[in-house]
C-alpha cells in the first residue's frame, strides 16, 4: 500500500519565554540606539541678542533655531571654553558676567564686574577670562576659579578682547591709543604695545601670535600688523561698496573678521554691501563677495571649518555659509540686533 501522507507540521508557538526574550532584545536595541544618539556631541551656534535680553541657540545640524536662552537685558560678548563645556556671556545692564553649562545650557554662575563690558575671551582651560569695561578704561581679568576680578589694567576706550590659543597670553584693543595690547597672563601686565594705524575695531590673530589682522574704524577693509616687529606691514582694502547706514554701527564699514581653523583663509564682513569676502593668507587674494544678511556683524567658524556663521545686525538673522562652496546655504531669524556669534561642538 502506497505510504499515508504526512500532516505539514504547524508552526511551534512561541512561548512565553521566547516572547520576552524578543520585547527584550527590542527594548534593549531601542535603548541602545537612544544612547547612542545621546552620546553624540552636538553642533550649536550661540547668538547674543544684542537689544533683547536672550541667547538663540541655533542647531548646526537641522540649521534651526531651537532654543532661547534668556540671560538678562542686553548681552554682549561670548566666550568658550576650548571643551565647549562652559560658555561666557557679558551682560551689559546688569554690569556681569554669567557663566552658561553648555550640558544644560542654564545659568551655572554669575560673576560680577566693574563696568559696562563688551566681547569677552577666555583661555583655553578656562581659567582666566577678559573682559573689556568700556565705561571704565580697563580691563578686567576674571580668575574663574575664585569666580571674581584678580586685576585690572588700564585701557584707553576698550572695545574687544580676544584668545588666539594661549593659556598664556590675551589680546586687548584700545579705540583711544589705535593700539592693540598684549596681556602677560603669567605676570597679569602688558607685555607689547601693537600700533595699528587707527581706531581698531575686531581682530584675528594666527595661532602662532605672529601675524594680527585689524578691521579700522572709517575703513572699508583691514590691516596685516607683524607682532613681533610691532609695525603695520600692509592694508587690504575691499572693493567699493555704499557706506554703512547701520546706527548701532557707526564709523564701520568692516566689523566682523575671523581666521579659519586652517588659518589659510581670514574672512571679513562688508556691512556696506551685506557681504562677505575671504582673503586668502598665503596667495594675499581677496575672493568675490559672499551675500549674507543685512550689515553682518561677527563672525564664527564651526571647528570643523566647514560652515561660516555671521549674525546680521541689519536683519535680525543669521548667515551660515558653505566654506567648501562658498555660498549661504540657510538663513535664520534670531532675535533684536544680533551681535556676537559662537559655533561650538558641545560634548554629550
């Protein structure tokens, strides 16, 4: 007789064993991937409104502003840590400077100061930050473990401050002398007094503290000094463009500089003509212009070196732009006449 066909067999159950096992092993990679995502390190752009009373945090990855940061009435100047881990905020109505978690992006402490003060600098390990006090003709040297003012220095009308990379050294501009001044951190005195040829404005300095690049009150360019030769050693005028109208910059055709991270390339702002030019520091060539916003202000490099970002005082917004392509590729409203701009790369 021809053998009986089998029944197919059915397919097991799965028991409650296996079940679980299999929430489990989802939960576990749900989990696993939330903390991956959590452990990535985030790209923020930092804006102090400068009319306002906030901070727009912008994210670099969605280029959208997400947050708004209030500080109190008119913030001025911002300052990071190298980490990224603690930002610095000048705040000029309460004469103070508060010192942001960048995990939380709260207030973790307030320093007060002596002034009115404007763009701060921060070293590298964060243990000294400068604060120029307009009002008061110094600067003001911040030790930030004692969370108070060390020393101060006097300063003939201060405007910026800047760190160039040097736990060891900070830079300070004096519109009153058309000098910029050099800070020995390590004896708290002046080491050299840099003449620029005029009231300086922003400065870029090369990681090497050799070589400073000045924007000038009334001048529509800027100025390559020498450091250690003390002098001046040449003037790089932009193309013509109309005159700056801005009221809450006047006598500024140039306001914002900043060296790329490679140091090849110094990017300066037009507010006459809403754009932005790149000088190459090697070839000495200026690129054609960039459109941005209106009167754009300060200028922030990524640390990647890949986006440019320029707050525009004129238009109340932010230009990122491509340094690859070389062209804005988002523009975002912040708040009331955005001022200093910060990129960071904020650790998890």
């Amino acid at each position: 007789m021809p053998a009986r066909p089998t029944r197919p067999t059915r397919p097991t159950r799965p028991t409650r064993f296996d079940r679980r096992t299999a929430l489990q092993l989802l939960a576990a990679g749900a989990a696993a991937g939330f903390a991956s995502a959590a452990s990535r390190p985030t790209r923020r752009l930092y804006v102090t409104n400068s009319m306002g009373h906030d901070i727009t945090v912008i994210d670099l990855a969605s280029l959208k502003a997400v947050e708004s940061l209030e500080v109190g009435k008119h913030p001025h100047g911002v300052a990071a840590r190298a980490d990224g881990r603690v930002l610095y905020v000048t705040i000029e109505s309460e004469r103070n400077l508060k010192v942001i978690d960048t995990a939380t992006d709260r207030v973790a402490a307030v320093m007060p100061l002596g002034g009115l003060p404007n763009q701060c600098a921060v070293t590298p390990d964060g243990r000294m930050v400068a604060v120029p006090i307009r009002d008061g003709n110094r600067v003001e040297l911040v030790d930030t473990e004692q969370k108070r003012v060390v020393k101060s220095l006097p300063v003939n009308v201060p405007h910026n401050c800047l760190n160039a990379g040097s736990n060891e050294h900070m830079f300070v501009t004096s519109m009153g002398d058309d000098k910029v001044y050099l800070i020995d951190l390590r004896t708290m005195s002046y080491a050299a007094e840099l003449p620029v040829g005029g009231i300086p404005r922003p400065i870029a300095v090369s990681a090497d503290e050799r070589t400073m690049y000045v924007a000038l009150s009334d001048f529509h360019g800027f100025v390559i000094a020498d450091i250690p030769a003390r002098k001046v050693v040449r003037r790089i005028e932009l193309p013509p463009a109309p005159h700056n109208t801005n009221p809450l910059e006047p006598h500024t055709e140039t306001h914002g500089l900043a060296l790329a991270p490679s140091g090849r390339e110094l990017w300066v702002t037009s507010l006459g003509d809403d754009s932005m030019y790149v000088f190459d520091t090697g070839t000495q060539q200026l690129s054609p212009k960039i459109k941005v916003g209106s009167s754009p202000n300060w200028v922030t490099f990524t640390p990647e070196g890949d986006y440019c970002c320029i707050s525009n005082t004129g238009s109340n917004d932010c230009s990122v732009v491509s340094t690859r392509e070389r062209r804005e590729v988002a523009r975002i409203k912040v708040g009331d006449a955005p001022k200093r701009v910060l990129a960071l790369t904020v650790p998890a």
